[in-house]
C-alpha cells in the first residue's frame, strides 16, 4: 500500500469535510446535544408522592382495609397516598395506563382466609414498569402501606400480625427490566444516526 496515495485521500475526505458545514455539524453537534438531552433525561429525578390504587377483591371485609388504608396515607406522610380504589384490576391497569396511579395494589378474595389459616397472602403490586427506577422508589414507599395492611388484617381476625408475600407484575416491560432495557433502544438509535451520517458524509 502506498503511504502517499493513502495521506492523499486522507487529506481530500478532511477537505471534504471543511467544506461541509452540514456534514461537520451532524458528525460533532448533534451527538452532544443528544448526549446532553439523555443526560438530562435520566438526572431529572424527581421526588413526587406515589400513587397507590387499592383493588378490592376481598369484598366488605376489604373495603374495612381500603377505608383504613386512605385514612393513614392522607398526606403522603411515608411518601404514598391511596388516590383511588376500584373493584376490578382491570380499571386499575387502565388508571394506570391514563396515568392516573403509579402502583395498583390487588387484594385478593382469599385474603381473610388465608390470615385466619396462617397461611401468608399474596398481594399482586402492579406497575407501569418503564421506569425501573420510578418502581423501585414506589416499592420503597409501600412497605409503610404493607405494614398498615398487616396490622389492620390482624385487628380484622383477631389474629397474629402476617407479612403479605408481594408479586409483581408490570403492564408494559418485564419486571426484572433495569435502565438498560429502557435505554437499549435509543442508544442503538444514537449510534446509527452517528455512523449513518458520518459514513455518508464520507
């Protein structure tokens, strides 16, 4: 290969892109204001109040708990606040999706009787899951609501106090998604927008 015919088409694709304002503003400005945009996108946390829609599936005994649950989350005190309730999951997953909650709480119909059999429940904890770090924040704030629950389960049956067991289920990503998975997408847009324009710049 020789060295002077590679400087010389090294030396005409430079001119090349001297000469081409466009070409250098795409291959320079534009990645880092993209970078900036994403930087600025995942830095804007902010602390808000979550939340929390309350699925009554255990009927009158239930909606005993749901009362009780608005009453101590008036205020956000832990940071979450009962905003709405429902009977059915489906209206819940649709509040949701309307942005109307950040958590929907299931209880579920055997939930007296699992307590009252000492058997641990299952409470269903639904979120949106595009944001992972936005659930793990609301799954923070709601053990003081488990613990709420627990205790006015155990003055509902006379029994012991029982930790609920929580299964999470999300409407959009999986629930194990990490920042990762959200971002995947457009750093893979970034990078061929980069190299698209670069490599047709050249």
């Amino acid at each position: 290969m020789n060295a002077s015919r590679v400087l010389a088409v090294a030396r005409r694709i430079i001119q090349g892109f001297r000469r081409d304002e466009r070409t250098l503003g795409l291959i320079f400005v534009v990645p880092i204001v993209i970078t900036a945009l994403l930087g600025w996108m995942i830095r804007d946390q902010k602390d808000v109040t979550v939340g929390a829609i309350i699925v009554n599936g255990a009927g009158a005994p239930g909606q005993r708990l749901v009362d009780a649950l608005i009453t101590a989350t008036i205020g956000a005190p832990d940071g979450i606040e009962v905003v709405a309730w429902t009977d059915t999951e489906a209206s819940a997953i649709q509040s949701l999706r309307d942005d109307n909650g950040d958590i929907a709480i299931v209880l579920p119909s055997s939930l007296i009787a699992d307590v009252t059999s000492e058997q641990r429940p299952v409470l269903k904890v639904i979120t949106r899951g595009t944001d992972p770090a936005e659930d793990a924040a609301a799954f923070g704030a709601l053990q003081s609501l488990v613990v709420t629950l627990s205790s006015e389960v155990s003055s509902l049956t006379g029994g012991g106090v029982t930790t609920p067991r929580i299964e999470h289920e999300t409407i959009f990503l999986e629930a194990g998604a990490d920042e990762l998975d959200v971002l995947a997408p457009v750093f893979l847009a970034y990078f061929a927008y980069f190299f698209v324009f670069m490599l047709t710049g050249i």
